[in-house]
C-alpha cells in the first residue's frame, strides 16, 4: 500500500520508536555480541580471525532496533518501496563507519558488490568488507581482540557471527503418478481460467538454477539483473552444481516438454539468487547480499526489474526450536516492496516444537509438506512458532514424492521425484503468482490473507501444529479474491493513497474476518481503526497504547487477525499512522 511522500518522515519516525520500544536493550551500552559469537570466541586466541557482521546505529548514537530490525523507507509511485533511502543514509555514515573500524583496528576496504574477497587476486588472506546496508552493517573478518573492542563501542548496536548456513539434505522418493500434487492445490483450475502467471517474475535464493534445461531456459528472464551468484561472482550464466534449486525452480515455473506439466505458474518468468556453494554452505552476509539484490536487481531504482515472488527453501538448522531473527529487516523490506516471501517450514519434525527460522519469524509464509493420501509427511516441521508461540505452519502443500526438474548435465532434461518441505513451498509461492497474475493490483497482505482465509483443513478441525490453516486451494483462493467485500467511503471520505478510488487499498488492507471486532462501537472494525483513543486520527498517543499491547493476545490490537500482536501489526498500524479511521469490513 502505498505511503504518500507528505507522510514519510513521520512514518520513518513511528518505525524507530516502535523498534526502540520493542527491541532495543534497556541498557543503550548493553553487550553488542551475540551468544552464539561470545561462545566462538571463548574458544580462540586474541590474534585468531573470525568472520562477523557489525550492525550500526543508525545517524551516530540515536537508537535503533538490536539486531538491525528498523526500517524506515517510502514508496514509489508504483507502490515499490523506496530502498534508495536506506542505501543514501548508509552511504551517508561510511566516512564515520570507516574510522570507527580502523580505531578499532579493522582495516576492511569495501566491496560494494558483496563480491566474496578469495575471487579478488592481491588481497591474501585479508577480507574485504561486504555492504549489507539492508540491515545497516558490514560484513568483515577480525581478530578476536578487534571483535571485542568494537563490541564496546556505543555506536555499534549488535556483532555477530557470520556463520555457515548448511541447506538441508533433500529425499529422493518413488512411486508418484505425475501431476497429483499440481491437482491438488487446484493450480489446473486457474489455468482452465486463463491464469497461467504471465507477466510475474518468480526468484529462488538456493544452489543456483541450470538454465540449460529446456523445460526452466525458455523461462529465464535473462540479462544481467536476472542473475547473482554470491559463491563465485565471475559465473555470469545460471547454474547449479547441486540440482536443488533446479528441482525448486522447476516445481515453481517448468513447462511440460513431455507432456506433463511441472510447474505451478509455467507462464511466469524466473530470476535466482544462488546462495549456497558446491558444499551447500552459504554465509549469513551473502543471504543478506542476496535480499539487498532481490530489491533491486539491477541496482537502478527508475527500473521496476524485482519478483513478485521469492522462493526460500532454506532455514537456519541450528534454530530448531528457537527463534532467530536475523533477517527480519530484509524481510521487513521485501514486504514494504510488495514482495511476497515464501519458506519451507523444515524437515524436524514429527516432534511438536520444531519449527527454525527465519519460517516461523512471521514474515514469511511458511509451508509444511503433505503426501498424496493428503497427511501431514512425518519429518515436516511442527509447531508452535518458536517466534510467536502461535500456530504453525502456516499452510500445507504437497511435498511428497513430487515431479519435478533435475539437473540436465548439459542440456539433456532430467526429472526426479522429491520429498521435503523445500519441494512444498513452491507450490504455494507458484500459487501466488497464478493469483498474482489474476489480480496484479493485489498486495502481498490480501494474496497471502487469500491463502490463508480459504485454505482446506485438514487433521483436527481449525489450524493446527501440523497443517498450519490447512491444504493451499487455488480455486478457493481465487474466488475469496473475486469476491473479496469493496471498501466503501467511510465517514471520512479518506482516500489515503491518492489514487482517486475509494478502496481496499485505503487505510486498512480489508481483510474479510467474519468475527472481526469493533471495540470502540465508531462503525470501523478494529482492522481498520487503530484509533484506540477515539480523537479521530491516529497520532503518537495511539502508538503508545499500542506498544503496550505488543506481544499479547489483545485482540484490540491485532489487526491482522492472528491471534497475536506481533510485527504484522506493527506494518498495519504504520500504514494508518496519521490517518483518520478506515472503512472497515465486517463487523459483529
């Protein structure tokens, strides 16, 4: 939803005060290291090297969120998000940025490319510094003496560790009629409509794609902006030594060359970020490289060149149980961009309590596997959410024993059958592009409220900690869309975006909630109306009552509906920030 220009300093302020109120430390000199960081240097000497991500405060020492969650940001007049900013105010510290890391003895030359320094002749065994102005920091390697001092400095908000992120192991299966899985999600009915996901661009970050296979190479967007390889700059041409982000991308997008279609959306075009190494190992600094160059991929912002949807069937395995989250401003920023995020909820289950991050970081939509006979497959992880304690997944897909593309060793088109919640989470970031396609004005929170809202239920009734909402339903999606109540003028008249029409897109995302609420009894339900003291706009005195309800159950405040006040509302909150109250959708 688009922010006017007129409110964005205001905005970018309720941003920082919501981030320092929910995340800062109550101390401002609070230890910088993470856990995870203090145990590594426990173990090495004060000359031995490590690998960390330095996170700043942003402007010097005026706050910021722990662990770089802030954004403050605006939107173009194509409702993309304005990443330039971010980019200028890092661009703006790197002179005091610079003299802060050789005080502390880190003699790092940028690389604003976030070209792995071991390509670059002449440097030895130094690293070079990696821009990650995404979460305002800086990736570099520094001895343990250099770490600890840098920690201690008031102008650094967090260090950590910039660890190897080991992809899982995927399961070959057998014994699979091709096309069970497309069928049933319903993506044959969308297509029998003409909704084939033309004109969206889908993108995976993963092993890489083999553009050489003939059911993925017609469906390349090609160029330079469809294309980044973090393990080895100098691969200019798509590729994937692995075949698990081949075997992704062609659940996503493949056409059907021997007569059996594939992929969910075989009209849309495709992009990849390849992330992990020939050893399935990718750096936490090249994740973040990678959702900086998903915002932007051609690196200039007159350019509407970014997905619609991302693909990531990746998860932190060492967060089993807990929560990380690390790329929660990335995230933060894909969403502000109006780009949906799709993940694979793990492969930890059957225990309850398994779900890892970033998946159940509420930021994405995370997806558990389901097999033919439409159960929930044993290793799919489970829930509650390690972030939130609500529930997950949040939806299921097939993701057992389903058809897809391999590897082509040169052009040749091999297919596989897969198993795993990375080969169910195509299908659902596939279905968003068919209802993308179908409905390109929609925005990332009325698709994914379409998913969710209409999903088919399945083991014990209403969602569980295994199905999340239930079965994706394509077609039932479709229809919610269709049918979807029109916002109509409120008292107001307001037509926030400025776009001439009163709509959905006014105030409030209009998220039909049969049992939705209006507390204040003013005719706006409570998804529209963050007006808690009832003086008719939505000031800085609402945004306190608001922090006080952050991470309760009060459905007062939870404006999307999902049992918690988390994140998701904070979005909606600053989307009304300054605004009278909405037109509101059904009210009881």
């Amino acid at each position: 939803m688009p922010f006017s220009q007129n409110n964005f300093q205001l905005s970018a302020a309720l941003l920082a005060v919501l981030a320092l109120a929910f995340l800062e430390p109550s101390s401002a000199w609070a230890n910088a290291l993470e856990p995870a960081l203090e145990s590594r240097l426990d173990s090495m000497s004060s000359l031995d090297e490590v690998r960390v991500i330095v996170k700043f405060r942003s402007g010097g020492r005026k706050g910021g969120a722990r662990g770089g969650r802030r954004h403050g940001g605006l939107r173009s007049k194509k409702g993309r998000f304005d990443h330039e900013v971010l980019k200028r105010n890092f661009k703006k510290d790197e002179a005091q940025r610079g003299r802060m890391l050789r005080r502390h003895k880190i003699g790092a030359r940028r690389v604003s490319q976030g070209i792995d320094p071991k390509f670059i002749s002449g440097l030895g065994r130094r690293e070079r510094e990696k821009a990650l102005w995404i979460v305002n920091g800086v990736a570099v390697s520094a001895n343990k003496s250099s770490v600890l001092s840098l920690s201690t400095d008031p102008d650094v908000l967090e260090v950590v560790l910039d660890e190897l992120v080991t992809l899982a192991e995927s399961t070959n299966s057998t014994g699979a009629v091709p096309e069970w899985n497309l069928t049933a999600v319903g993506a044959d009915v969308l297509w029998d409509l003409g909704h084939r996901g033309s004109g969206i661009v889908v993108a995976n970050m993963d092993t890489g794609v083999d553009v050489q296979h003939q059911d993925l190479a017609p469906r390349w967007r090609g160029g330079t902006n469809s294309w980044i390889d973090l393990t080895d700059p100098f691969q200019t041409v798509p590729r994937d030594p692995s075949g698990h982000g081949t075997q992704v991308m062609g659940l996503l997008v493949a056409g059907d060359l021997f007569g059996n279609p594939i992929g969910m959306a075989p009209d849309a075009t495709w992009i990849a970020a390849k992330i992990f190494d020939e050893q399935n190992q990718a750096r936490v600094s090249d994740i973040h490289l990678a959702f900086q160059w998903l915002l932007d991929p051609d690196g200039n912002p007159a350019t509407d060149d970014a997905p619609d949807i991302v693909n990531a069937s990746w998860g932190l395995l060492n967060t089993v149980g807990n929560c990380d989250l690390e790329f929660s401003n990335d995230l933060a920023a894909l969403r502000a961009a109006d780009i949906a995020v799709v993940f694979a909820a793990g492969n930890a289950g059957p225990g309850l309590g398994t779900s890892l991050s970033p998946a159940n970081g509420g930021m994405g939509v995370a997806v558990g596997a389901i097999n033919m006979n439409f159960d929930i497959s044993l290793g799919s992880s489970r829930g509650p959410s390690a972030c939130s304690g609500g529930i997950f997944p949040d939806i299921s897909a097939p993701g057992v024993a389903v058809w897809t593309t391999d590897k082509s060793f040169g052009g040749f088109p091999f297919y596989t059958q897969m198993t795993g919640t990375s080969f169910a989470a195509p299908h659902v970031a596939g279905g968003l592009a068919l209802l993308r396609g179908a409905y390109p004005n929609a925005s990332v929170d009325e698709l994914e409220a379409a998913l969710v809202e209409t999903a088919f239920d399945l083991g014990v009734s209403g969602p569980d900690n295994e199905h999340g909402q239930g079965l994706l339903d394509l077609p039932s999606a479709l229809a919610w869309l269709d049918g979807a109540p029109a916002c109509t003028a409120g008292s107001n008249g307001l037509d926030s975006d400025q776009d001439g029409i009163l709509d959905s897109c006014d105030n409030c995302t209009m998220i039909s909630n049969s049992a939705q609420r209006d507390t204040d009894l003013d005719g706006f339900g409570n998804r529209c109306d963050a007006d808690f003291d009832n003086d008719g706009l939505v000031t800085m005195a609402d945004v306190v009552l608001f922090i006080s309800a952050f991470g309760t159950t009060d459905p007062d405040s939870d404006f999307d509906g999902d049992g918690y006040v988390n994140f998701f509302d904070v979005f909606v909150l600053l989307r009304s920030y300054l605004m009278a109250p909405g037109p509101s959708g059904t009210v009881l």
